[in-house]
C-alpha cells in the first residue's frame, strides 16, 4: 500500500549540533534544528486542544534532544533536554516542518518579539 505521505528513509540525531537530519523517500531532506522542534512540538502543551490554541514557548535557544523513540512505525517521540517528551512527530509532521521551516521560524521570532520575549532563557 503506498501512499503520497513521504515516508523517512534515514533519521540521525546530531546530538552534538543539537540537530535532527531527516531524509525522505521523495528524494527531500531536512536539518531540524532541537530549538525548531521544540517549539513546534505536536504536544497539547504547545498546540493546545483546538485551532487558536497555541502556546508560544520562548527561551529554548540552548535545548537539545536526547533521545529518540521510535512509536509504532509511523512516529517518533523526542525527549529534549529540558525535560519535554510528550511531542510524538508522526512522519507527515516531521516533513511538514521540514517543508515550512523558513516561514514557521519567521512566524516564530516575529511572535516573541511582538511579545516582548526572547529565545534565550531566563536568568535565574
């Protein structure tokens, strides 16, 4: 049964770059910064419940994955070093952020800075 969804053929976590490298089917591949996908994490903590409901998460300049697990064969969950691992990115998510990575991102500064917060965190 093949579908139009891109199936991943590789996913390798740069731990180090605080990276995730994903390569598609379609012959398409994406270097997702940890940051990025943090804050577009498919969590209810980020999305909320409904359309309108997202929550805008600042100071994540510095987070980084460590691990990966697989969830089913459709999926994987990402534990971010900040202790976030309720995001479970299906393959259709992980390449629709690939894909709208440049306005997503722009959408995301222009939204802390309307705001008044920034990508770095808080002093303590």
């Amino acid at each position: 049964m093949k579908t139009d969804i891109p199936w991943p053929t590789e996913l390798r976590l740069k731990q180090s770059e605080k990276r995730l490298d994903v390569a598609f089917d379609d012959g398409r591949s994406f270097s997702l910064p940890a940051e990025y996908l943090r804050v577009e994490s498919p969590s209810a903590e980020v999305q909320g419940h409904g359309p309108g409901e997202k929550t805008l998460i600042p100071g994540r300049a510095h987070v980084g994955i460590l691990a990966l697990e697989p969830v089913g064969n459709y999926a994987v969950r990402i534990r971010f070093d900040d202790l976030h691992d309720t995001g479970i990115y299906s393959w259709d998510y992980l390449y629709q952020l690939g894909v709208e990575h440049d306005k997503r991102w722009r959408d995301y500064l222009a939204n802390l800075q309307a705001k008044g917060l920034s990508r770095e965190p808080a002093r303590r």
